[in-house]
C-alpha cells in the first residue's frame, strides 16, 4: 500500500523517524488531484485530548516590544478536496503496520483513500492513502488573530525537504500551496510557562 505525503513527511528523516526505522522502499514524486493545500491545520497547544491523557497545561507566548502575546497553538499544512486542484508530494510504499504508526503521528487528520487519483500511477491490489484534517478541526480564518503561529523550524523542514528534491519540486510546492497568514516564530522567540 501507499501513502502520499505532502508537508513534513516529504522529509525522508521524518518519516524514518515517524516509522522507527529506516525506510528502504522507493520514493516516488508524484501529484495528487483534487486536492488544494494551505496552512489552515491548527493544533492547540494544549489539545483536549492530550490533557485528557494526562498532560500538562501549558501557557505560551511571545514579546512584541515589551507586550506579552499569548500563543494558542501552532498552524500546519492541510489539505482539501478541490475540483480541479493538483498538488505535489511523494509517494511511498508502507506496510499496514508503518500505516498503524502514521496513524498515530496523524492524530488531527484522517486516512483518505486516494488510489485512483495519482496523476503517474494506476495501483492494483493496494491501496494509496492521505491525511486530512478531521472536519472541525479549527480553520486559520476562526483562530483568534495573532494567536496561532507558524513555527519557523517546522515550515523550515517542509521546505527543506522540498529542496533536497530539487528546485522543480519546491517552485511547484511553493506554487501549489496557499500563503499563510501567521506570524512565524522561532521555538526560541516563545516563552512556555506552567499554567496557573
């Protein structure tokens, strides 16, 4: 079976760490159809159901001047279906087992069959598969302004990823995936405190 990766899990590194091992299968540059990407995925830092696990609150944010600004959580790349859109992204061959690990890492999103939408490939007797965001996951445009943040090392491991595929790859990337609109901040800029 396949998976179809889009932002951070274009990176090699990243997937083999998702996988917990090295990943010796092909990898295959491929476009998905139907789909358009944006950075509207919000994750709250203090998700519900990591709390409900037993996790700590947090309280984060950042200095603008000497205002204190709090930060809610952190935007990530998400895809939706779109008529006529294409994106591009890679394609690897995973067993049910790495396809249990990925579901794991993908809490948020939901496993989409996408088999018959591959621009390059026609599968028999598998499946290929991509995360979306879960419906009501909440959207940039209803995150309170300022409030959520893109963090400069996680869009710079998307992009990274997208260069070490070479320039073709990150144009059409950068051209297939709607601007965002987040500050971006270092993990270095944020302040995280216990919350009270």
């Amino acid at each position: 079976m396949g998976i179809i990766t889009y932002g951070s899990l274009i990176s090699l590194p990243s997937m083999e760490e998702t996988l917990w091992h090295k990943y010796n299968g092909p990898i295959y540059e491929v476009h998905l159809e139907g789909y358009e990407r944006l950075w509207t995925c919000v994750r709250p830092f203090n998700d519900p159901q990591a709390i409900a696990a037993g996790a700590k609150k947090i309280d984060a944010y950042f200095l603008r001047d000497t205002e204190r600004v709090p930060i809610s959580g952190a935007a990530e790349l998400n895809i939706y279906p779109k008529k006529k859109g294409r994106i591009n992204g890679i394609l690897y061959l995973i067993t049910n087992e790495e396809l249990l690990s990925l579901d794991k890492r993908e809490r948020g999103y939901r496993r989409v069959d996408v088999t018959d939408q591959i621009e390059e490939f026609r599968f028999r007797g598998g499946r290929v598969y991509v995360y979306e965001g879960l419906p009501g996951s909440p959207l940039a445009s209803a995150a309170d302004k300022g409030t959520y943040i893109l963090i400069k090392e996680f869009l710079d491991l998307v992009t990274g990823a997208c260069d070490v595929r070479g320039k073709d790859f990150r144009d059409e990337f950068d051209k297939s995936t709607k601007p965002h609109a987040f500050p971006v901040l270092s993990y270095k800029n944020i302040v995280w405190e216990k919350a009270r």
